[in-house]
C-alpha cells in the first residue's frame, strides 16, 4: 500500500490542531472512479476511506472546491452531494477580471 497524493494532503491538513483553515482544490477532470471514491467526504459523514481501510474525517478547518470543466463522468449521486456554480465561459474570459481591477483603481485606495 503507498499512499496517494489526495491521502497525503487530506491527512496532514485535516488536523483539529491546525489553527488555520485549509481549502484542497482539486482542478481536473473528473474520473468516475476516484469521484466516487469521494462520496462519503461529500456526504454527511465527511470521511475518506482509503482501500487499505483507513478512515481520515474531515475537519471544520477543511473545505474542498473541485474546479471542473464538465460533470459529464460524475454520477447523479454525486452531483447531487455537491454545491454547484456554473460559470459560463463568457463570464470567465479575461475581460471580467479587467473590468473588475478597472473599477477597483477608480475607487481610489479605501474601497
């Protein structure tokens, strides 16, 4: 058994010790199988279990965003346990982000 990067990160930042909030982002494309392997963090019990049957909880510290292109591969189960925005892709072109920072300098520095 050797542990995964996903295991790796969920394990060390997942830490009621932690002083600090941690959000994992995950930007990809989804795979049904991995994807489904994470029902039960984006379920109420919010824990992973890995295939050698380790069990890591996650943490009020811990948030995760997956930042995907399509949801083609995921299932209805799990679609259904995720919050969704949808972004179109006007909306994300460089355009926006310029407006927004052009706006912010007119405001002057206290807004």
């Amino acid at each position: 058994w050797t542990t995964g990067v996903f295991a790796a990160i969920w394990a060390k930042y997942n830490n009621r010790n932690n002083s600090f909030n941690t959000w994992i982002i995950a930007d990809g494309p989804v795979d049904a199988i991995w994807i489904e392997d994470l029902n039960t963090v984006l379920d109420d019990n919010k824990i992973l279990t890995l295939a050698n049957g380790d069990r890591i909880p996650m943490t009020d510290n811990v948030k995760i965003m997956f930042e995907v292109e399509t949801l083609v591969n995921a299932s209805p189960a799990t679609v259904s346990r995720a919050g969704i925005i949808y972004v179109s892709e006007t909306d994300l072109d460089w355009a926006p982000v310029l407006e927004a920072w052009v706006r912010r300098q007119s405001a002057g520095p206290d807004h």
